[in-house]
C-alpha cells in the first residue's frame, strides 16, 4: 500500500483546515458573520477561560490581546492540521476525523453562543473531510511520473484557490453589513450638542503627558468580543424593562430626539496595572441614563441596570448611582466628534463617570433590565467584585523606565485620575526620601483625568521616582500593592532612570 511522505501528508492537513475554515467563513458572511467557526470558538474561549488567564492576556498583551487569541488559535489549528495529516499517511480515516471532529468543536461553541448559527460550522466539517479525502486519494496515487506529481500539485492548487476566494468572499461579505453606510448616514443628522471647553492648560504635551483628549484611534479598547459586532443605526432599538412601572421602546432616532448632553469623560478599565494605559479620555453626547429611569419608574427593590450587547456580554450598574442627579450617566453614541467608531460600540454604548467599564460601560447596547443584584452580570459570574468605583491612581509618563536625562534639572511628568471625585493634589518623592509637590495642570472637570509636572533637581547615577495622588477629599491614594483582580489594582507607581 502506498504511504504518504511526511510533508505531504502535513501539507494535505494544512489544506484541508485551511478550506474548512474558509467555506465557513463564507457561509458566516451570507448570514451572520459573528458565527464564522474561529469566531464562535474564539468567543466560547473567552467566556470559558478563568479570570486569571484573562488577566495575564491583557497584562502581557494590552489592547493586543484579541490579536494574540488569534494568532494562537491559528498556531493550534495548523497544529491539530499536521497531525491530522500525519496520522493519516496510509488510510484516510484517522485525519478525518481528527478533520471532522476539531469541526465539530465549531458547532458546539455556536450553541453555546447568542448569536447561535451551526451552519457555518457544519458547512466547515463537511468541507474540511471532503477536502482531505480528496487531497488523500490524490496524494496516495503513485508519484513515479511528471504526471502523477503534477496531478497532485493541480488538484492542490485548486483547493488553495478556492479556499483562497471563499476566505476573501466572507471577509468581504462581512464589512458589507453596511455599518460604515449607517455611521455616514447617522453623522449627517445627529444634533449639535457644543462639546464642554476645554481650558488652556489642561495638559503637559511638552513634558511627556498625553494630550488632553484622547483620539478615537488611540481610546483603549477591552472587551470580550473577538470580532467588532457589525449594527446598524437604523434597525437598532432599546429595550429598557424589569422592575420599572412603563417599559421603554426605543429606537436611535427616539434617542436622539430626546434631551442630549456633551461631557467630557475620563474611562479606565479595571484591568489596568499600576501605571498602565488602558485609561483615556473623550467627549461623549448621548441622553442622560437617570431621564430614562425617571420616566420608566424604577420600583422600590431595583438595584441594578443590566445592560446586554448584542453578543451577550452584560454589566450591571447600581441604579442608585445612575440616579444621582450629578453623576452624568450617558447612553453615548456621539465620541469626540463623530459617530461612535464600531469598535467603540456603535451605535450605542453607555458611559457612566467614575465606575469601572466592567460594571458599567457597556458597548453595542441592546437591552436593559432594571433587576437585583441577585441577577450576575458577566464579570460578576467570574468572580469579579460587584461594585467598581475607580480607585484613586497616578502614573509617571516621563522619563520612562531605564531612560538616560541630563543631570541636574529634570521634569518628571504624568497623569491622576480620581474620576467623580477629583484630584486635589499630585507628590512625588526620589529615591525614597520626602514628598514634593508637583503642579497641576487646569483641571477640566472631576470627571477627567489630570495633568502634573515636577522639577527636579537630581545628580548623576541612578534614581527611583514615584507619585502618589490625593482626591479632593483629601485621601491619598491607596499605597499597598494590589492586582487587578477583584476591583482594581493599587500601590504606588514609579520609574528608575539614570542621570549622566
């Protein structure tokens, strides 16, 4: 009987994968293109994976870390493809299977999904068995002749051109959803709303502190949702219902018809370490979140607001701070400008100043339920904390960690951020000795970080600085070193650079 080589056995695996993922991402892109099969495993990962692995991803990979998700689960699939092929260089059926059944994985994490959607995984097994089957057969054909070599190589290079255009088909079916047409669409008759000035002053740019307002290019992004949820403005509608006395129905055009505010906002996730970036600030326009409660009529016993994206991430925000009648709550769809981008939740997302994005800023808004806290939102159900106020931080943007400055003057520089408190004050201390006051820069709101500087005079070597901030109830921030988890880290931020 005649037996495969070794790299063309890995080679027919390799194809075979390759097209069942492509045929699958084709048909994902005629319907839905969230069930595209990596996607929809690539999502049941994330909500099966512990709070600690999650962690250790955004900790080592920042705001790549869906890109490295990506990058791995493409690594274990060629993988599972090689040693499909490999065990299959007499006989077909041990790399179908192990074909057959890593497709099968695909329609199993599509059940458990909101979205659901088997076929594409389904379309994707049989695909994926009939690709290697056939690639099998002509592979397994004697290889004596110029013939036999070219049969295969043809037969192998219509299996790559195929999944080659079925791949390409369903990316571009996907950006076709007609998302960039609604954001077009929607920026020509969103109202006017005058964004809140922004004083003189109000960063340190030269000294190394980033820019007051942060780009929506640059506003960090975490999330669970492995590919950006494709809504459109015109067929989106809200329902806001539980334990309220009117349930209300609202589509994007009842929403911006109502009264509007522009704020200016701060956000920071809860997984950001000490002295991390994934903080940034904007201006935001949307309707405040307490009008809305108002007029629905919470009933006495109502805790929280439970709000679900599209693709079943949910948070739940204490209505008691959603009702305070200074706190600025927004269901945003407006961002510095502009329609919100995609990747920030078009076309609606809520912004609530001062707590956490896991308990509160919920992006790619469909749904939200006024209910107890017996009902756990996503992040709860993993154990985070159900609460999350921000905690008082501050970080040094200047000099970095291990940079060379000239001895002698030196201006250290950063941020604080207190949000819906303020910042009241920003120290600093070198080499462990006492604290200094830094200045501040003009504080924009208390809802928004804040700008400081420090002149220092230092010597030649080594040094270690830290900041510490104080709010404006003139607490300092906490300086015991806690992680992330369960709601947000604390300790002290600081930097080493030598002066030559």
């Amino acid at each position: 009987m005649t037996s495969l080589s070794r790299g063309r056995a890995a080679t027919i695996g390799l194809l075979a994968a390759g097209s069942a993922l492509a045929a699958g991402h084709l048909v994902a892109g005629l319907g839905d293109p969230r069930t595209s099969p990596p996607v929809v495993v690539g999502g049941a990962f994330i909500d099966l994976v512990p709070p600690g692995v999650k962690e250790f991803a955004v900790a080592v990979f920042g705001t790549a870390d869906k890109l490295a998700l990506i990058i791995g689960m493409a690594l274990v699939i060629a993988a599972l493809a090689v040693a499909a092929g490999l065990s299959s260089r007499r006989a077909v059926l041990p790399g179908a299977l192990v074909i057959g059944a890593f497709g099968l994985v695909g329609v199993v994490a599509a059940l458990t999904r909101p979205e659901g959607g088997v076929l594409p995984s389904l379309v994707a097994v049989a695909v994926g068995v009939g690709v290697f089957a056939l690639l099998h057969r002509a592979g397994r054909a004697p290889v004596a002749t110029e013939i036999d070599r070219r049969r295969f190589l043809a037969t192998s290079g219509l299996v790559v051109v195929g999944a080659g255009l079925a791949g390409v088909g369903g990316s571009a079916l996907s950006k076709g959803s007609g998302v960039t047409a609604s954001r077009e669409a929607v920026a020509g008759r969103l109202p006017k709303v005058a964004p809140p000035p922004i004083p003189a002053g109000a960063d340190f740019v030269a000294e190394g502190t980033p820019t007051f307002l942060t780009t929506n290019r640059d506003f960090y992004r975490i999330d669970t949702a492995l590919v950006v949820p494709q809504l459109r403005a015109e067929t989106w509608r809200l329902r806001l219902h539980g334990m309220v006395e009117r349930e209300l129905d609202l589509s994007f055009t009842d929403l911006i018809n109502r009264r509007l505010e522009s704020r200016t906002i701060t956000l920071a996730c809860v997984s950001n370490e000490v002295g991390g970036n994934l903080i940034s600030t904007a201006n935001f326009v949307g309707v405040p979140v307490r009008d809305l409660l108002l007029e629905a009529g919470v009933r006495p016993g109502g805790q929280q607001l439970l709000t679900t994206s599209t693709d079943g991430y949910s948070a739940g925000t204490p209505v008691d701070v959603l009702l305070e009648p200074d706190r600025g709550a927004l269901l945003a769809f407006e961002m510095n400008g502009e329609p919100l981008p995609a990747k920030h939740g078009f076309p609606v997302r809520m912004v609530v100043p001062g707590l956490y994005g896991y308990v509160s800023a919920t992006k790619w808004l469909v749904d939200a339920e006024v209910t107890t806290f017996d009902r756990r939102a996503y992040w709860q159900q993993r154990g985070w904390a159900q609460l999350g106020p921000i905690k008082t931080q501050s970080r040094i943007d200047r000099p970095q960690r291990a940079a060379q400055v000239p001895a002698g003057r030196v201006t250290v520089a950063g941020i604080a951020w207190a949000q819906h408190t303020g910042i009241d004050a920003v120290q600093v201390r070198v080499d462990g000795g006492p604290w200094q006051f830094a200045e501040l820069a003009t504080e924009v709101g208390r809802d928004t970080w804040r700008m400081w500087r420090a002149a220092l005079d230092l010597s030649t070597g080594e040094h270690v600085v830290q900041c510490r901030a104080i709010d404006r109830t003139g607490a300092p921030q906490t300086e015991a070193r806690q992680g992330v988890l369960p709601d947000g880290a604390t300790g002290l931020h600081e930097t080493t650079f030598r002066c030559a």
